[in-house]
C-alpha cells in the first residue's frame, strides 16, 4: 500500500499542510504514488515528524487489520498516536483507493468499519537514526536480528561443508588409490557447484561493491571456529579480519541498512529512511539510494527518506521532493519547483537536482545564501588584488619581482580552485 495525499492539521508544524505524492502530468506513471520521496528542510521543519506520522498511522492500519469490534479500545489506543486532524490517501496492491480521515466531527475507527480488511495490505519497516531496525508492534532489533534469517543458511551451508571436508581428509588420510582421491575431489567440487555459499552471493550481489571502497570485503573462508561458524565476517583487501567492535560507523550503517532489506525481500512495504547518509562518504551517499531502492531488494514498495545531504537530494527527480520550508508564524509549507499557473506537468518544472551542481543544489534546494565562507573571501580579495598588480605591472615591474607576483597568484589560485587564464 502506497501513500498518494497527506492532509494534516494541528500537528507539530503542520497547520493545513497538504502533500500530493502523486507522479505530475506527463509522466509515464502521472496520477500513481510516487515510488520513493526525498524530504528535505532546515532543522525542525518536521522532516522526522512526517517520518513517524506515517509509522503510527501505518501502525494503527497494521492493528485495524485484525480489529474486531470489541477490541475498539485497544484499536483507539493506537489512533492516539495520531494527529486529532488529518486526512489521508492510499493506494493499494490491489490499485484500490483507501481513504482515511479524521476530524473533530469523523473518527478514524468508524472509518475503518467500512473498509474490508483484506483491502489494508500495511507493513512497514522504519529505519531510525539509530543502529537499529523497528518494526510495528516489536522491540527494537539487534544486530543479530538484522540477519538472522541470512545466518541459518550461512551455518546450514558451513556446516554441510564442514562435512564434506571431514569425508574428504578421511579419504586423503586413507589407504586410498590415485582412482579414489581423485574421484573424492571431483565429488567435493560439484557439491561446492550444485550449492552456492550464500556468503558469495551476499558479497558479489551486494556487499563488497561497496566495501571495497573502504578497503574491505566479506570474508569467505570457511573458520573453523565455533563462533564463526553462521556469522558474517569482514576484513580487509589484504586478509586481515576486522572484529565488529572494530567496525567503522559508516560500515556499520551501511550493513546494518543494507542487510534487514537482503533478509526480508520485502514486499509491497512502505520503508522510512531517516537521514541514510549518517557517517557515510560523499562518493557512497551517491550511491545508497539506489543500493536501497534495488529491485535486488525488494518489490513493489514506497520509500520516504528525511535527510540533511545535497548529495541524497541529488538522486531524485523533482517532483520526488519535499522540501519544507517556515512560514512566518512557524508552521512549514512545501516548496513547489514547478510554475502554479502552469500547473502541475513535467515540463513544467524549473528544479531538477539531478543535473545541478552540488554548489548550486545547496544553493537552490538547500538556501545556502553564500558560496563560501569569510576566510575564502578575503583570499578572493588578495587574488583580485595580485592580478591587479600583475595587470598593471606592463613592462614596468623587475623580472624577478614580477615572477615572484605571478608565482604567489599561481599559489593561491590553485588553493582557491580558481581557474584563469594563463596567458592573461
């Protein structure tokens, strides 16, 4: 089930807020929900709240799913959690629109009456700031819980090889022919063919693309280490094992983000994201959205993603974001990139981060009003100032002292990133 119109009112910095999450005219998918939706804003504009109204309304859908009607105080217990006006649109796996509201004079649970439970396909997975994964109505996982479904054929499979290397050595250790080394051999290669060790595909699928830019890589050898045995290990490009304890915050979050989505495969989800860059490299926030938006995956899902980075902002299609900005009595509105009076059509778009610069997304997504701070400012004067001098100069400088100008403004060009021309 997939969200398509938010309407909320008196909740947080939301005062008659409304959001069409809806592909715009034009587009091959135009009146659909958005498949995935970057929300961005200056700190407090709501961008978590947005995140947690659709944990708790998505919660309170996963409970109405088996509500019966002497159980409507357990059920109002969950609406509780949600803001006492608001309006809501969805779309579901079966292309049936839900609606859902509540207002001073409807209640949501009344509502719910008239909705057919099989039609409230809700799951939901929240992926917090935290190292740690949420899901409705559970406590909040470990790591180990992340991958425990990974680890049962980890181990199935090490220790199914474990076996097939004691029958092995029994056959080498044995009084045995060349015949039956060989054919003992063969034996134990097409096992290793017919049953991939799911720590390859974990590896080659997923994980060391990415690890490798940080000098590491899944570790595949077999230990035979009664700790290891059901784990996954990882170590670096050159064979040295790297304990969890000692495992960067950005390898952290990557596996700890990554992996839930490999174990569960899930399906028709709704998947909220708060701030996915965290301790992640400017050159992996470039590739972490489509890392977690791949049909490798799951399938069929909505993913919300709040975050802080220009570099996030820049995988997304405009009409894919939010931005929030304040209005002068504190409540947010959502910044449009498109012309009103035109309406609502692809060409009509005058924003689309994914072709602009970084400097110019922090400038035209992000309201940074300036390009750079006071200590590059007064650098840019003294370059101004060299090349003034170096321009007046015309023949009337001293060699030596005219190549030490040209040398200093050189210097600091190349500090500044300046580009000028040489012969000017």
């Amino acid at each position: 089930m997939k969200v398509a119109h938010l309407q909320l009112n008196n909740y947080n910095q939301f005062k008659n807020f409304e959001l069409d999450l809806t592909y715009p005219t034009g587009h091959a998918k135009a009146g659909q929900p958005l498949d995935k939706v970057c929300i961005i804003g200056q700190s407090g504009t709501g961008k978590t709240s947005l995140l947690l109204f659709l944990k708790n309304l998505w919660g309170f859908l996963i409970e109405a799913e088996f509500y019966s009607d002497n159980e409507e105080l357990r059920l109002r217990k969950y609406a509780n959690f949600l803001p006492k006006e608001f309006r809501a649109s969805f779309l579901n796996t079966k292309k049936i629109e839900i609606l859902l509201s509540q207002t001073s004079s409807s209640d949501l649970i009344e509502s719910i009456r008239f909705l057919k439970k099989e039609d409230l396909d809700a799951n939901i997975l929240y992926f917090s700031t935290e190292v740690e994964l949420q899901t409705w109505g559970a406590t909040q996982l470990t790591f180990t819980d992340f991958w425990f479904r990974i680890a049962q054929d980890i181990q199935k499979y090490q220790e199914l090889e474990i076996q097939k290397r004691i029958e092995l050595s029994k056959i080498i250790e044995g009084d045995s022919s060349n015949e039956l080394l060989q054919q003992g051999r063969n034996d134990f290669a097409k096992w290793k063919q017919n049953n991939p060790n799911p720590l390859d595909d974990i590896a080659d699928k997923l994980l060391d693309t990415v690890l490798n830019r940080f000098n590491l890589q899944v570790k595949r050898d077999l230990s035979f280490k009664k700790d290891d045995i059901g784990t996954i290990r990882i170590e670096t490009l050159q064979g040295e094992e790297v304990p969890f304890n000692c495992w960067s915050t950005g390898t952290k979050q990557l596996i700890t983000r990554v992996l839930p989505l490999y174990a569960m495969r899930p399906e028709n989800y709704l998947l909220l994201f708060d701030e996915p860059e965290q301790s992640l490299y400017p050159d992996i926030q470039t590739e972490i959205i489509d890392i977690l938006t791949s049909s490798r995956l799951s399938t069929d899902c909505q993913f919300f993603f709040a975050t802080h980075s220009p570099l996030i902002a820049s995988c997304f299609e405009p009409w894919e974001i939010v931005e929030l900005k304040f209005n002068p009595d504190g409540s947010v509105y959502r910044e449009l990139y498109y012309d009103i009076k035109k309406g609502n059509h692809i060409d009509n778009y005058t924003i689309d981060p994914r072709y602009l610069r970084w400097d110019s997304i922090l400038t035209r997504l992000f309201d940074l009003d300036k390009d750079s701070n006071e200590a590059r400012t007064r650098k840019l004067m003294e370059l101004a100032t060299l090349r003034s001098k170096l321009q007046k100069a015309n023949g009337k400088l001293p060699p030596e002292e005219k190549v030490q100008l040209q040398s200093q403004f050189e210097k600091l060009a190349e500090l500044l990133d300046w580009e000028y021309n040489a012969e000017n």
